[in-house]
C-alpha cells in the first residue's frame, strides 16, 4: 500500500496531511509513504526530514496520485470549495482519498468525487464513540481554532486579558464571553482562562455545564429551554426560529457587558445560526472584540463579513476562515496522528480493508463504486437507500 501527500492547494493553506514522525508506525504496517516536494514546508516539515523517515519525495502532483494506492490531505475537493477540483482528474477509478470532504455542502460535488470511482473517507463523518477518539480530526482542528481565536481577540482588544497591579494603579481583568460549547469553545474558555479573563461561557445544552465550571468559568443560564438540546453524537441540534429570538433577547445583557465575544455554534449540514444581533453589536462598548469561528457557515454574528476583519460601531468583528491553518507546525501533527491512526485501522496485510460492520469505517466512507454510500449524506441530499456494501 502506498500511500500520497500531496501539497495543499487551498489558498493560504500551509497544513500538511503526513508529518514525518508519523511515518515509521505506518511503514511498520507495510505502508509506504510518497510525498510531493514542498508539501510541508509551510508547516515547518521539510522534505529532507521526509526522506530521514524513509518517504519518498517526488517532484510534482500527478506523480503523487499515479504512485499512490491512497491519497490523504487536509482539504479535499469539497471542502476545498475554490481550488479542488483541479485535483479531481488527477483521481483514478479505485483509489483511496481520506481527508475532510464537505459530505454535506454540495451535492454536485459529492457525485463529482463519486464519479471518479474513489473510494473516499470523510474525516469529518468519524464517530464520537471511545475507540474513534485518537481519529478524530475534527475535534483536533476545533481545538487549534478555539485556542487561536482568543489569541486573536486579544491581540485585537485594546485592553490587558489579566488583572494588573502595577505602580499606575490595578487593571481589571477582561471580560470574555464564549457562545458553544464544544471542543472549540472548550478551548477557548481554557485559553482564555490561561491568559487571566474573567471568562463566561453559553451553551443551550445544559450537560456542559459541569465542563464549563471544571475550567475555572461561569456558566450562563438563560429562561429559555431547548428541545432535543443534542444529537446522539453529542452536537448541538438546530432549534426553532423562536428559541433562537428569546435566546438573542436573554443574550443581549451578557453580551453587551463583555469585552470579548468567541462564538462557535455550528450545526452539521446546516447554516449557523444568528447569536448575536447587529443590535447587539452596537450595544457593546467600543473596542469590543468578536471573534466568529461560525464565520464559514454564514456566521453567528450578523455583522460578521466573511474571512474578514471588520470594524462595526468600535467594535472589530473577525471572521477569519481556516484558522488551524495559522498555527500549521501542531496543526499537521495532530491531524497526521489521527490520520495514521485511521489508516492504520484501516489497512490490513498492505491492503484497503473495509468491513461494513465496523462503525468507524461504516460511517466514514462517503463514495464507493461510483455512488455516495454514506446512509446519512444520502438521506441529507434525499436521495433513496443504498445497496449493502460488500465486505473487504
């Protein structure tokens, strides 16, 4: 089994799928590993040290996807929404690609991988059950953006995070306020705890509560109670347009006394939903800061203006996309940890081994044969039960 990396062709993107650390355990496994020139040099990963772990380098793309029994990157066609189609005839009738795909954005595009004839792996549809946890990419990717996005916001605020006492006179710490609670908000909390604001945080899931205060934050409760609050996956579910208005009215207070804003819900397959109000914006004090990690999703901050920075009434709104990609060097280890462990999984006696009884692989696998497998992407686009998929 041969496996490829090539170079991310994302603009901006400076991830790497493989690191060279990971590559001995792969090839103890009979996996070799083949690698574009310069795949990981934005990362901090350079060719030589690729080599140092017995990956072979070659100099262009299409050698890549001509050795490669499998190909793995960071951002797929798909979730590469503006250059990663370039990739697609590059693809061969049987080959392997793991990496995150988009399973539910668009259609067309899924059906276009699909017709390649790509046995294809979303990293985005691994299960949150124990044994899937070393393989979660997503989670990793979440963790990296929560950690940047108070980075951001402090860089941005012109206020000091932590009490000061100094010979000037005491600094009062400042105030931050997280919206979701995931893995990405979780972090976020614990950064901005690390950094020394008085940090609150909001989810409509009651459960996180206990998270919320084990890190050293309070708790928000709203009057205000969601239905079916989470999936069986643990993620938040889409509620009513009426929850979402008495939950903006209740919100209102806390975020017009906060100098940081982090928001983070997301809903899988669906546009985020609107948290913070352009009323709420001009009720914040000026030099406020939101950070809008939903920002790719449309945003759960009305004044958010995709993969931008802008400045509404005082207040700078940040909307940056890819925010993994800016902290490359940990980014690509932890994404290359979970993809080697998946690969491993996956890879039995030097060949591609899918077993359909097996939930990680089951729910992973997006396009097999020419069709979209994945039971719940195809439910999501209405399109009619697949066939069982064979064994092996």
């Amino acid at each position: 089994m041969i496996v490829g990396v090539p170079r991310e062709i994302y603009p901006g993107e400076r991830r790497v799928a493989l690191v060279p650390a990971v590559l001995p355990g792969l090839a103890k496994a009979g996996i070799g590993v083949v690698v574009e020139a310069g795949a990981g040099e934005s990362a901090g990963y350079p060719d030589d040290a690729y080599r140092a772990k017995g990956a072979q380098v070659l100099a262009g793309r299409k050698e890549v996807f001509d050795a490669a029994d499998l190909i793995v990157q960071v951002l797929c066609h798909g979730a590469n929404d503006r250059t990663g189609e370039a990739d697609l005839p590059l693809l061969r009738d049987g080959q392997g690609l793991i990496g995150f795909l988009r399973p539910l954005g668009s259609r067309e595009t899924v059906e276009a991988i699909a017709a390649r004839g790509v046995t294809s792996f979303s990293v985005e549809l691994m299960p949150r059950i124990t044994r899937a946890q070393s393989m979660d990419a997503l989670s990793s990717m979440a963790t990296v953006s929560g950690y940047k996005a108070v980075l951001l916001a402090a860089d941005s605020l012109p206020k000091f995070f932590p009490m000061l006492t100094t010979a000037a006179g005491t600094i009062t710490p400042a105030r931050t306020l997280i919206i979701g609670v995931g893995v990405a908000g979780l972090q976020a909390i614990a950064t901005s705890r690390r950094l020394g604001s008085v940090t609150s945080a909001y989810d409509l899931r009651p459960a996180v509560k206990e998270q919320v205060q084990s890190l050293g934050a309070r708790f928000v409760e709203l009057a205000v109670e969601a239905k079916d609050a989470q999936d069986a996956g643990g993620y938040a579910k889409a509620q009513d347009e009426d929850f979402y208005r008495r939950q903006r009215e209740l919100l209102g207070k806390v975020v017009a006394e906060s100098d940081v804003v982090i928001t983070t819900a997301v809903v899988p397959g669906k546009k985020a939903p609107v948290l913070v109000t352009a009323d709420m914006v001009a009720a914040m004090a000026p030099g406020s800061v939101i950070v809008d990690l939903a920002a790719e999703r449309g945003g759960n901050c009305e004044s958010t203006r995709p993969d931008e920075v802008a400045a509404v009434g005082g207040v700078t709104i940040i909307g940056k996309f890819n925010l993994a990609s800016t902290v490359p060097y940990h980014a690509s280890q932890m994404y290359a940890k979970n993809l080697s462990t998946f690969l491993l999984h996956l890879v039995r006696d030097g060949a591609l081994r899918i077993d359909p009884g097996d939930e990680i692989a089951r729910d992973t696998l997006l396009t097999r044969g020419g069709e979209i497998v994945q039971p719940r992407v195809r439910e999501f686009f209405s399109l009619p039960a697949a066939e069982a998929a064979p064994k092996g």
